[in-house]
C-alpha cells in the first residue's frame, strides 16, 4: 500500500511539471479574459430579477446540482421559481424548456434530474445563458428568479448572487490550472463570489477545523463561508419495473446485501463511506463524469451483476446516472427490477443553515422587480 501510494505521488508529481508550461499559457489566456470584463471591455448583462449563480473554479466534483437543488427548494414555494443550464453533454443546441417529452439526451443529465424532481420549477438549457434568460422570461413572463447552474465563468451574465463551492478534500486553494490541476482559472476569480461554500465535509466537522479552513480560504471581508455536508435519504427505484421488497439502508445491513456500484461521477468516494456502514460486500464499476452508457457498458454490467452469487444483491447508482438510465432504450430488462438511485441533499453544517437561507432570501427580497427588461451594467 505505502509503495502504491509512493507511485501515485511519484506519477502527479511528474505530471504536473510535465503539463506546468501549458497551465501558465492557460492562466494568461483566462486571465486577460477576466480582465477584459473587469475593465468592462467586454459588457455583462444583468436582469431586473434576482439571478443566483451556482458555480466553482475547478472542473466539476464539488456538488453543484445538490446545491443548486437545495437552493432550489427553499425558494420555490415563495418565488416562481426557474433554473438556467447549459445542458452539458446534451446532444440537442440552442434553448430548450423541458416538458413531458425532455430526457437527459435533450436536457442533459442534471437539468432533466432537477426537472424530475422539481415539477413547480421551469427548467430550461441553453449555452448562451444571457439568451436563454430572455427567451425564458419571454416564455414565461411570470417567473420571479433564475438559478443559473455552473456559471461562474460564464461572465457575460452577470449574477445578482454568486456562490462559489469547493470541495472539502481538494480546495480550489492548493489546486494548479488546467490542464496540471482541475481549475478553470486562477485562484484569485474566487472574490467574484458573494459566498464560499466548502462541500463535502464530515457530519462531524469541529469548530476548530472550520477556522483552520478559513485561515486557508482567506474570504474577503465582504464575502460569507459556510460548510455543507451530503445526507444520503433512502434508495429509490430507478425504474417502475422496480423490485417491491423494501430495499432500505437499514435492509442492506440486516441482510449484509451484495451491492454493485456504477458510478459515472467524479468523487464516488463520499458514497463507498456511506455504503461501507450498511454491507460488506460493495463491488464497483466505475466510469468517466456524465458518461454516455453503451449497449458494450451494460453488457459489463450484467456480467459483474450474475458474478455475484448471493439472492440479495442490488445495483445502486448515483441520481446523475439514473437520469441518464432511466431513458435509455438499451438498459437490460433483467436488470431493471434491481436499480436504485441514491438521492443525496445538502446540510449546510454548524448551526449556520438558518443564516445562509437568511442571505438568499434577503437577497431575492431586495432584488425582486415588476419588470423583467435586461439591462447592460459593468461586472466590477
């Protein structure tokens, strides 16, 4: 194990003084590109209704569509609420607003997700995010506020709100630019939000390694830092052919069950934890983030799935991955009635649940107009 963990060192290492050159021609380019809009060279459009951006500085793993999800949640009962993506991987272009006939091959995989579980919410995709608002607010004039989904280097809207997240196991702060590290830009683009959230953090998190986390974050003063956690709720069927045994948690332990994990995410880590307190037995197949499943991936699946002899066996999956599923005409039929999905949300941790809802409702409060014309405004 040590020498395992040696080589991988070894082989990052190399990697990054390898790829290094190529991370400073990348961080002139995006760095003169911030620059453009800083100086108002190139203009932001700004909307006369609140827009809250969700976003972060490396390339996916922080948790993005829980967050926006649990944003989602504590304004739609109050605002009429829509969120904008760009609908990453679809294989449709332009704008589209979902409806009865959307899957993940015309929303992509996260929209139609936040689709299926937010009937009230308008959801739409569209790359050109200041476009998509217009056509949003021409379709629907009676919507109130729009989350925009993993914008934050999408400069040319420019947010009412932005929050920025960073994982808890790799902050944006000890990570390299692309393609040596994961970060989209440098480290500095983090004072464009208004808040910082580290995610993925332990339940049990200490005060004490909350401020060591500061101390590493460094907010600006007009910035606020809070820390999230996944909560894993009860396994739900991915399908409608779906076994009806009670497969819970708690069932999986009792019966120490045979579990198969297919995961097309960046971070499955954070699930095998859970997992790994309900049966020992948990075997993975694991893939590339929002991957495209083929007829050749499920037939590896219904191998690995027969190899594992014991009665009480299921396939668990993320709820990214059944959104891509649950429409894909080539899932085995023997399998269906054995796939469930791992619905997990978001706990904002230390007591400071009630400030967060507190920041955003106070800004969609003070932002809410009766008209809804765009406006052009300079970034900073």
């Amino acid at each position: 194990m040590f020498f395992y963990k040696y080589q991988h060192r070894l082989k990052n290492l190399i990697k990054h003084i390898i790829l290094f050159p190529f991370s400073i021609i990348y961080g002139i380019i995006t760095g003169f590109r911030n620059w453009l809009f800083d100086q108002s060279l190139i203009p932001s459009t700004s909307f006369n209704i609140p827009t809250i951006s969700v976003g972060n500085l490396a390339v996916g793993g922080t948790g993005k569509t829980p967050h926006t999800e649990y944003i989602l949640a504590l304004l739609q009962t109050e605002w009429k609420s829509a969120m904008l993506s760009r609908g990453y991987k679809r294989k449709t272009k332009g704008f589209i607003l979902a409806d009865q006939k959307s899957n993940s091959e015309i929303l992509g995989d996260e929209a139609f997700q936040v689709f299926q579980k937010f009937p009230n919410v308008t959801v739409a995709v569209d790359e050109k995010r200041v476009h998509g608002v217009k056509k949003l607010l021409e379709l629907v004039p009676d919507i109130q506020l729009v989350v925009l989904d993993d914008a934050f280097q999408h400069r040319y809207i420019q947010a009412g709100l932005s929050i920025l997240l960073t994982d808890y196991s790799n902050l944006y702060t000890q990570d390299m630019l692309l393609p040596a590290g994961n970060l989209r830009e440098w480290k500095s683009g983090s004072k464009r939000a208004n808040i910082i959230v580290v995610t993925k953090c332990p339940e049990d998190m200490k005060p004490i390694d909350m401020r060591i986390f500061e101390s590493e974050l460094h907010p600006e003063t007009n910035q606020m830092l809070f820390f999230s956690s996944f909560i894993y709720d009860e396994l739900k069927p991915v399908f409608q052919e779906s076994d009806h045994e009670n497969w819970t948690y708690e069932g999986l332990k009792e019966k120490n069950a045979d579990v198969l994990l297919v995961a097309g995410i960046v971070s499955p880590e954070p699930i095998l934890g859970k997992l790994a307190h309900c049966t020992d037995s948990v075997k993975t197949l694991f893939f590339e983030d929002h991957h495209d499943f083929q007829p050749k991936d499920f037939s590896v699946i219904s191998k690995q799935f027969d190899m594992i002899t014991s009665i009480d066996k299921i396939i668990l999956v993320t709820e990214k991955d059944a959104a891509r599923l649950v429409s894909n005409p080539n899932f085995p039929e023997a399998l269906k009635s054995r796939t469930f999905a791992i619905p997990i949300r978001v706990e904002i941790l230390h007591d400071q649940e009630t400030l967060f809802i507190q920041k955003i409702k106070n800004y969609v409060v003070e932002n809410s107009r009766n008209s809804s014309f765009p406006t052009l405004k300079n970034t900073y």
